[in-house]
C-alpha cells in the first residue's frame, strides 16, 4: 500500500504540473481514498511499525484481540517503564487522514498514574498529544479518532503510541488494536 501511494502521489504531482493552475478532483483514481497502512492489526508483527520489544501480542481467550489474533499491548507490570509504538504514512496533498484505533483498558487503578499517551506529528505543525488515556479507559474495547487536516503539499504524519507506567500504583494494561489509516 505504500507503494501505491507513493505511485498516487506522484501521479498527482506529474498531472498538476502539466495541468498548471487547475486543481481539483482529477480524472485519475482519486488519490484522498482507502487505508494505507499495510498492517493496521498487528496481525504482521512489527510490520509497518517501530515497535519496542514485546509489544505485539497474540491475544487468547480471556483477552482476545478487537480482530483477528493480534493487538499490541502496553504497560501493565508495575515496573516503571515506558514502551513506545509508532508509524509514519504519507498524506498526498489535498488529503486528509484520519486515524482511527481501538484501545481497551485492564487495571487494578483507582487514580491517574499509568497511561497511553497518542500523539500525531505532521509536517508543518507542532507534534501534539491527542489522547492521553489512563485507568478509566474502560474495560471493552473502545474507539478513538484523530485527524490530520489538509494541506496543499505532501505531507508525513506520525503517530506514536506511549505507554508509560509507574511502579507500586497498581497495574494498568492498555492494548491497542484495529490502528486505520484512512485518506478521504
Ligand atoms: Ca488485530
């Protein structure tokens, strides 16, 4: 999927410098469409991602994954400790992207003190924390959204995923799954 965006992409480019000022929906297929990740279910491993080790689970029966068999998973040792989860896309121009993933939260907390933070770095604007999620995640999987907005160049976004955990608070695990990157 890189591949064809990076193709899209430079179709694009080619046909805006032959058609000069006109902008717009072009006559080729739409670059602003699908999932570009090539593995947004860790069901690859690693794959597509820069991944701390043992981040990539398979999940069993009393902790399945949202889908199919693998998730990535957070924390939840009481040691303190921090592991790190990211991924870079291309955003063509015009585009926006939007992410979506899956997080579910297992802990024994009662206060802030571990968490997932979510960030989203794209070329042009300070990297921002989205989301930062801690103990009342919820114990079912739950859904999250984030956007890129658009510009008029190509741009990388950056998503990373931190998990940050503190000793002698409790346990907080927080798993992550379904990670979509979507164009439109
Ligand atoms: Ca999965």
């Amino acid at each position: 999927m890189r591949a064809f965006v990076t193709t899209a992409s430079a179709a694009v480019l080619l046909l805006l410098a032959t058609a000069g000022a006109s902008h717009g929906q072009l006559a080729a297929d739409p670059p602003c469409t699908g999932q570009v990740h090539p593995n947004p279910g860790f069901e690859r491993g690693t794959t597509g991602w820069t991944a701390g080790p043992r981040i990539v689970v398979f999940g069993d029966a009393p902790r399945p994954a949202h889908t199919g068999r693998a998730y990535a998973a957070f924390a939840g040792l009481d040691v303190t400790r921090t592991d790190l989860l990211r991924t870079t896309v291309t955003v063509p121009a015009n585009c926006d992207l939007t992410v979506r993933f899956w997080v579910r939260t297992t802990t024994t907390e009662t206060s802030r003190s571990d968490y997932l933070n979510v960030g989203l770095a794209v070329t042009g604007i300070p990297p921002k924390t989205r989301f930062s999620l801690a103990f009342d995640g919820g114990a079912q999987w739950r859904e999250y959204a984030m956007s890129s907005g658009t510009a008029t160049t190509e741009r990388t976004a950056t998503v990373s995923f931190v998990g940050s955990e503190t000793a002698g608070n409790g346990t907080t695990a927080f798993d992550v799954d379904d990670a979509t990157f979507t164009l439109s």
